[in-house]
C-alpha cells in the first residue's frame, strides 16, 4: 500500500506499507541404472540393470518466509529529507526462539543550496549536500537456501564400505541448531559538492559498519566426523572511507570527463568465541583463511620460511633447499591498504572513449598455481637455474660445530638436480 500526500504547502509524505510472503517447495524422485531390455522405452521397469545408491533419490522440502515492512519519507521544502524504515521477517528454517527479527533505519539529508537564496543561482557552489544515516540489517544468508539445516536428514553414501547397499549417513557439513540471525549496523556520514556548473564534483563517504553473530562455515576436528559447521561466530567492525573528485576540463561538441578516486577500508575482528580466538575458515596443508581476533579479515596464514632472529631464511646445508616452519603463521592480509582509480571518458558527436585504471597496495595473495607450476619445474626460473642451481638470497645455514648459530650461506647452491616447490 503506497501513500503520496501534500501534508503542507512545506511538507511532504511518501510512505509504503507491505507484506511479503514467499513458501518455497521442491520435491525430486530419482531413479536410475545401466541398459535397457528394450531400446526407446523409457521406463524404470526397462532397466535391466538398476541401481540404488548412487542414482536414487526420494525426497522433498518447504521453506517459507513471512515479512511485514514499512518506509516513510518526510520532506520539507525539498531541502530537507528524513527517511525511516523498519522490517520484521519470520522463517521457517531457523530455531522458533531466534526465526523472528526485525531491523530498522534512520536516514536524514540536508540540501544547502535549495535552503538558502545566497547559494541559489551560485555561480560557484551549484549543488550542496550533506547526509549521515543509521542502518541496521538482519538476515540469514547462508541459511536461507537450506530448508532443513538445523536438522539435517540423512543422505545415501557413496564408495567404500557403502557400495550400491542402501545405506544412510548424516551430512559431514552440519548448521548449529540454535544458529541465530547475521545482524549489521551501519553508521555513515556524505558530502556531495557541485562546483562551477558541475565541472568539478566532489563526492565524499565516511562509514563504519559492526556485524555481530556471523554465519561462518569453520572447520572442525576430523575425530568429530564432520568436515565443518556453520554457526555464529563473533563480531566484525569495518570502518572505510571513499573519496571521488570529477571535473570536466573541456565540454562541448568534444567533451572530457575525468574522474579520480580514493578508497580504503579495514575490517577487524573483535571476537571470535569465547572458547576461541581464531577461527579455520578454509585450508589445505599449505595455507588458509582464518579469522582471528585483533587482526584483518581476510587473513592468509600459512606454512612460511623458517628464519633466523635477522630474517634471514634457513636452508638446508645437506640439500641447499630452504627449511619451512612447523606451524601456520600470518602471511598477510587480503584486503589492500588502499585503493586509487583513475577514468577518462572522451566523447565527440555520439563516439565514446573511456578508459579505466586502478592501483591497489598493501595486500597479500596466495597462488595455488604458482605452487603447482614450481614443483613440477614448470616456472622460468627452473630452466635459468635448473642445472647449476643458485645461492638463495639473504639465506643462513646452521653451525654443525654451535648448534643455534647461523652462518650466512654463500656457497651451499639451492636447486639444481633437486628443485623443489617454495
């Protein structure tokens, strides 16, 4: 239901109230095998030799939703807005005590130059805004597509000792039974300039967002028989700023716009659980994402060079290769410090050329391919150092005569006849 009225000659009101029901059903029924008695009949009864476990299925699931929802604007002399909202859900795939939740906002918006005469028909500041707004957002992403998944059903095993017997196990990928809604709060302050007839914009966003109860997937002990759970776990806060400066140097027939732009953000875990400061997102036995209190998120922890006290990187003096730590250590953060981008557009008669760039710093990756390449001698730097091998920068050795010491390497030669993966 929308409302659109004049309250006033100065005050306006748009407003919306509405429901949202959604009830989602699928059912499948799978048979399977090999061969058919009679060719082009395509019924079960025809397979000659069926199959179960692998090519049966049996079931069905229903999930529904159910929301009330409302928004309202309040405007005064086109100058200035106020916006509230506010939304409760209900869902059916959550525990009865936390499958209700609501979450509302609050947002207001000054436009200076609408409100005072001196800035009107400015030749200089054209356009002026300023806007700060408080937003809070629940959901159950990452829950929301399973339609059981605080109590899962059993599911028909494949392989070893199972074979084609119809056998039934619980899923290894398991959702905590009292996982609770994903709550996001949101603080944020704009500015927005026009300046000489909008041939320089200036576009400025400050904002600081705090998550509590995350859904996460973390890996569990292999002993417990389940490769992961999802439940909530801890609190997130990202703070970030964004910066955006335009300006138009020439305008007519043949027109270029420009555009520079800075943006950074930082997102710290607060918490992780009370049993735990840090969580196993995903890993090999290389490396993984994890999530740990006091640092970035993303963060690539990983098996890394074992060094000395000077930084300085271990070898092995009977093979020359360098030595690695026993544990994961930090490796680096995902996300860059900051982020510059650059655009041009060029336009003449309904032609138009843009060109984007970007610069990004600060970060850290990890290239599964690269490793892959390196071990097997598929790099560049296996065919320039494949034979001879080489002396491995800035690396030590131990001291056979003072255990503990380190003697700096530079004539123990790393590859060669025997290069490895790093």
């Amino acid at each position: 239901v929308n409302f659109d009225y004049d309250l006033t000659e100065s005050v306006s009101l748009a407003a919306n109230v509405g429901l949202n029901v959604q009830d989602i059903y699928g059912k499948v029924n799978t048979v399977g095998g090999a061969e058919l008695n009679f060719p082009g009949f395509y019924n079960y009864t025809n397979v000659s030799e069926p199959s179960l476990a692998n090519q049966l299925a049996n079931n069905w699931n229903r999930r529904r939703s159910f929301s009330l929802f409302a928004n309202v604007d309040l405007g005064y002399k086109e100058y200035l807005n106020l916006n509230l909202t506010g939304r409760n859900d209900w869902v059916s795939n959550l525990n009865p005590d936390n499958r209700s939740f609501f979450y509302p906002s609050v947002g207001l918006a000054f436009v200076p130059t609408k409100a005072f005469e001196g800035l009107q028909n400015n030749d200089v500041i054209n356009y002026a805004k300023l806007a700060a707004s408080w937003v809070r957002n629940g959901n159950n992403r990452d829950v929301n597509s399973i339609a059981y998944a605080i109590d899962p059903i059993v599911v028909s095993p494949a392989g070893f000792p199972f074979g084609d017997l119809a056998s039934f196990v619980y899923p290894s990928a398991v959702t905590a039974q009292d996982v609770r809604p994903e709550f996001v709060t949101s603080l944020e302050f704009g500015l927005q300039l026009g300046l000489f007839k909008d041939r320089l914009t200036f576009d400025a966003q400050y904002y600081r967002n705090l998550t509590t109860d995350l859904i996460t997937d973390s890996t569990t002990s292999s002993a417990s028989g389940i490769s992961r759970r999802r439940t909530n776990i801890g609190e997130m806060e990202t703070t970030g700023l964004n910066l955006d400066l335009g300006f138009t140097p020439i305008k007519g027939d043949f027109t270029w716009d420009a555009k520079l732009n800075f943006s950074t953000y930082k997102a710290v875990v607060n918490k992780v659980s009370d049993d735990s400061d840090e969580v196993n997102l995903q890993s090999t036995t290389l490396v993984g994402v994890f999530a740990e209190e006091g640092e970035e998120f993303p963060l690539i922890k990983g098996i890394g060079y074992a060094r000395d006290d000077q930084g300085r990187v271990i070898i092995d003096a009977a093979t020359g290769n360098p030595t690695y730590t026993s544990e994961f250590i930090k490796l680096g953060k995902v996300n860059p410090d900051y982020i510059l981008g650059f655009t041009n557009s060029f336009s003449y008669k309904g032609l138009k050329l843009t060109a984007v760039c970007d610069y990004r710093t600060g970060h850290k990756y990890y290239s599964e391919a690269r490793y892959q390449l390196a071990w097997t001698g598929n790099l560049i730097e296996s065919a320039e150092n494949g034979r001879s091998g080489f002396i491995f920068p800035n690396s030590v050795y131990e001291d056979p005569l003072n255990p503990g010491t380190f003697i700096e390497n530079t004539n123990i030669v790393t590859g060669g006849n025997s290069y490895q993966a790093y």
